[in-house]
C-alpha cells in the first residue's frame, strides 16, 4: 500500500532510506569523538544532538511505517530532522555531510510543492557546511555565501522540480495504459458481442430464407398444379355429364389433357425457378392476352383484354407477380364467380403498372374470406404483390361482381439496366 502510493523518486529511494541516515550519522559521531576532546562539554553537546537525530528518525520514521502515508506528520518529521541537522552544521561543519540523508528524506516522504522547499532548505544547510570558514559580517563574504547558497539550492531544485515532472508524465503514461487497456477490454466486449449478433443475424437469415423459399413454393404449386389440377378435374368431370356426345367427351378429354401438359411444364418451371411459360416469348401484355384466351376457350367465358398507356420494360420479378395475380383472379372467377364475361386490364401509368381484373359474376363479402372458399390464392396473390412494395385491393360485394386490382412500382432505369 506504502510503496504504491509513493511517486517514482520515492520508491527508489525507499530501499537505502532505512539504513543511510543511520550510517552517515554513526560516521560522523565517530569523526565527532577523534576530533573534540574527550570529556568536554561541546563534546556531550554533540553527541546529544547525534542521540536526538537517531532517536527523532527511529520514532518518527523508522518505526511507525504507516506515518509515510500522512503528509502532515512527515513535514513534521522532516522540519525537526533538518533543525538538528542545521545546528549541528553550525557547531562542527563536517556535519555536512549527513545532508544526503536530508536529500533521500525530502525526496521520500514530502510531496510536491513541499518537496521542493525541504530540498531547498538541505541545500542552504549543506551551502552553510561549505562556508563555514567564511565570516558572515564582511558583504563580499556574505555574496560569496549566498552564491554557494544559490549554486547548492538551484540545481537541487531543478534536479526535484525534474523528478517531479518524470513522476507526472509515468502517471500520465500510467492513466493511458489503463485507458488503453479498458478500451481494448470495452472492444473485446464489441466484437464478442457483434460476433454473436452477426451469428443471430445469420441464423435469422437463414430462416428468413428458409420461410421466404416455403412461400415461394407455396405460391408456385398454387399458381401451377394446383389450378391445372382444379381445371383437370373441371374438365373430366364435364366430360363424363357429356353422355353419348362423343364429340364433346374427346373436347374435354383434349382439354384435361393440355391442362396437365401445361402443368407438369410449369412445375419443372418452378423447381428450377424460371420466369412462367407465357412470360418467356412474349411482353406482359401479350403474355396476359394469351392466358385469357386459353382461360376463355377452356371455360367458355369471353375475356376482354386492354393496354393502356404506354408499354414499357418491368423487373422480371414484377412481371411474374401481375401475372400470376391474372391466372388467380381468373381461376377464381372459374370456381366461384360463375360470371357473364370478364374484363382484364394492364395499365401503365407515371409511376407503376396497375392489373385489373373484373367479373360481372355474384360477388362475395370481402368482409368473410371463407366466402371465396378460404383457399391460398387470395393469400399468395398479396403476398407476391407486397413482396414488390406494391398494393392490392378487393372490391366486390354480392350480385355485383368482383373487382381485383394489384399494383405495383416502376423501377427506376438505371435499376433495371
């Protein structure tokens, strides 16, 4: 806890601390004792005062390790260490030379701004030491002593004010590998998150995809068997209510049979995902002319068929939808509408292509799904038509037909090229 809290200088100085001052000063009690006088009163003087500084850094230092962390008590500590110190230097100048243990002290337990005034004052002490043999009433004597002051004070606190600044830059260096290291941590976090959000998004994806594929599916077999199946069946059955016309039974029959040709091709079609049979020799509207007049001689309801506007080129994916929404509504007017005649009608206006499909059968509630059979085909038809950010709406109500409109956007020409 001590040595973290301590600033660089003072960690080094920690390890010598102990054991410096203690060393230096029984060298000088031992200069002391050869050069004085054995028994006289300066002799006891001094040595009391070696006792003291002993005693005085034992209590205040050496055995109460936990005072280092108390700036108060340490300036105490370090006033009354120089004091003594300076009146030694004052009785005998060779104690000068136990000012290091000034310099480790100032450096160790006092803190800037106050470690810079305790080097100061060891400086003024040890330039006192040096001096000693000058007399302080003549002025040159007394410039001369206060150069030595200035030439022991200034380099001491330029060398504190250094260590000062080396300590604020190992802190601040110190704060920005913590930084660092809490920022790489915080990115770690990131990117193992992303990395799990990425693996959500993708098994998201995956089943997006999965259900989008079912849909599709769904939707071909609708438009494909399904309704071929739906018109089998229709002519078989009318086949059979034919009886002895044996004309009439091989229509039919002729009939069924192109329904399952045209089946089987566009369930090949939809497997391999290719654009529908209508779709691959002719425009939209010539593809849409050409199922209403096979829906036409196969049911036996005239068709009118209107292009309006002018014909330009949609995205393949539109052209399939407006197309397949076209076969449902005329093969829900085949099951359900037992309609007269039939008006089909591709628009193309400023900014999208509009399909209207109206009978003048009996209609139904919009309001009750269940009335039209409750099948797929309504379902599939919005479903392929919003896919394309487009629109479809319903209109029918009993004994007055139904009208089916699906619309949906131009894309821009840079978008289809």
């Amino acid at each position: 806890m001590l040595i973290s809290r301590l600033d660089v200088p003072g960690r080094r100085a920690l390890p010598v601390v102990p054991i410096v001052p203690y060393v230096l000063l029984a060298i000088l009690v031992v200069v002391t004792v050869i050069l004085k006088p054995a028994g006289g009163r300066s002799l006891a003087i001094d040595l009391a005062l070696c006792v003291l500084a002993a005693v005085w850094m034992l209590w205040m230092f050496t055995l109460h390790p936990a005072w280092r962390e108390r700036p108060g008590v340490m300036a105490v500590f370090f006033t009354g260490l120089i004091t003594i110190a300076a009146i030694l230097v004052l009785r005998d100048p060779w104690f000068g030379f136990f000012t290091p243990a000034g310099y480790l002290y100032a450096f160790t337990v006092l803190r800037w701004p106050v470690r810079l005034a305790g080097v100061a004052a060891v400086a003024v002490v040890a330039a006192t030491a040096q001096t000693s043999g000058l007399p302080r009433s003549d002025p040159l004597d007394l410039t001369l002593y206060l150069l030595v002051v200035t030439v022991n004070v200034g380099p001491m606190c330029f060398l504190a004010w250094l260590e000062w600044k080396n300590t604020q830059q190992n802190e601040q260096r110190k704060q920005a590998l913590a930084e660092l290291r809490e920022a790489n941590r915080r990115l770690e976090a990131a990117l193992t998150e992303n990395a799990g959000l990425h693996e959500r998004l993708l098994a998201q994806a995956r089943e997006a995809g999965v259900v989008d594929e079912r849909q599709r599916m769904a939707r071909e077999i609708h438009d494909t068997l399904a309704q071929g199946l739906t018109g089998i069946i229709t002519q078989l059955q009318a086949a059979v209510h034919t009886g002895a016309d044996s004309r009439g039974w091989q229509r039919h029959v002729d009939a069924a049979t192109t329904l399952a040709r045209e089946s089987l091709s566009e369930a090949r079609r939809s497997v391999q995902d290719l654009r529908p049979e209508p779709l691959r020799t002719a425009r939209l509207s010539e593809a849409l002319s050409g199922v209403a007049e096979r829906w036409s001689a196969l049911h036996g309801i005239p068709v009118h068929t209107t292009t309006t506007g002018t014909v330009r080129p949609l995205r393949p994916e539109a052209e399939v939808a407006l197309l397949r929404a076209a076969q449902e509504a005329l093969a829900n007017v085949a099951k359900h509408a037992r309609a007269g005649r039939v008006g089909v009608t591709l628009s193309y206006l400023d900014h999208e292509v509009a399909l209207d499909v109206r009978d003048d059968g009996r209609g139904f509630d919009p309001a009750r799904p269940e009335s039209t059979g409750g099948g797929f085909g309504l379902v599939a038809m919005r479903q392929r038509i919003e896919a394309l950010s487009g629109t479809l709406q319903i209109e029918s109500e009993p004994g007055a037909g139904t009208g089916i409109s699906a619309r949906v956007p131009l894309a821009p020409v840079e978008a289809q090229a």
